[in-house]
C-alpha cells in the first residue's frame, strides 16, 4: 500500500516537472522592443497608481490603448524619418487602422508597483512602405 502511494507520488512529481518544463515561458529574450521581418513589438510599462481606478476586467483594454498609442507614436517617428514613408503619409494613414487592430497581445503581467503589455503588430505594410 505504502509503495502504490510511493509511485503514485513520484508520477505525480515528474508529471508536474514535465507541465512546467513543457510550455514556452516569457524569456528574457522575448522582452524586446523593434521591428523584426513580420512583427513590430511595442512594449508599456504602466505604473499601478495610474490604474487605480480601472476594474481588473477592463486592465488588459486599458493597457492596448497605451500599447496602441505607443505604436502610432513610434511609426510617426520612424515616418519622419524615412523620406519614403513621409512622402506617402496618405498611405500609412490608411493602413494604420488595420495594422493597430490587427496587433496581438504577446505577454502581459501586473507586478506590485507596474503592469506590462508587449503587443505584436504586423510588420509587412510597414516594411513594404519603407522599401525594406
């Protein structure tokens, strides 16, 4: 009896071993910022006291906008510029609604005193518009 509770314990262990060893876990590489060939990453940091008053449900659509408006900030940087970008701003005004909408929430966590959000938004418009 005491050796069926014995193995039953140690499958137990290696199977919870194999659960967290198995995932992709957020590493220290993935916490870049920039343009890669498909992917534009955008990172926030926003400390707590300004989300204070904000429901824990609506956190994470509080954080994209931050994200959103980051990325808008960062490509009118990049299109000022980039002479080639700058001379067609009625084309990045087009695309920037579906590029913003069309970003995905890579990794997002609250510690005591910040939340982080790290948004990937296709990059192939952007890089076609460039000329890269």
């Amino acid at each position: 009896m005491i050796a069926r509770i014995a193995r039953i314990a140690i499958c137990c262990l290696i199977a919870a071993v194999l659960a967290t060893c198995g995932g992709r876990s957020w590493t220290v590489a993935d916490r870049r910022e920039g343009i890669t060939k498909d992917q534009f990453r955008v990172c926030v940091r926003v400390p707590r006291g300004s989300l204070s008053g904000i429901d824990p449900s609506g956190l994470s659509p509080a954080l994209r906008r931050h994200a959103d408006d980051r990325f808008r900030t960062l490509v009118g940087h990049l299109s000022a510029s980039r002479r080639s970008i700058a001379n067609d701003t009625a084309r990045l005004d087009a695309l920037m609604p579906g590029i913003v909408t069309a970003g995905v929430i890579a990794h997002q966590s609250c510690e005591k005193d910040y939340c982080e959000l790290f948004v990937d938004y296709p990059a192939k418009e952007l890089r076609a518009l460039v000329g890269e």
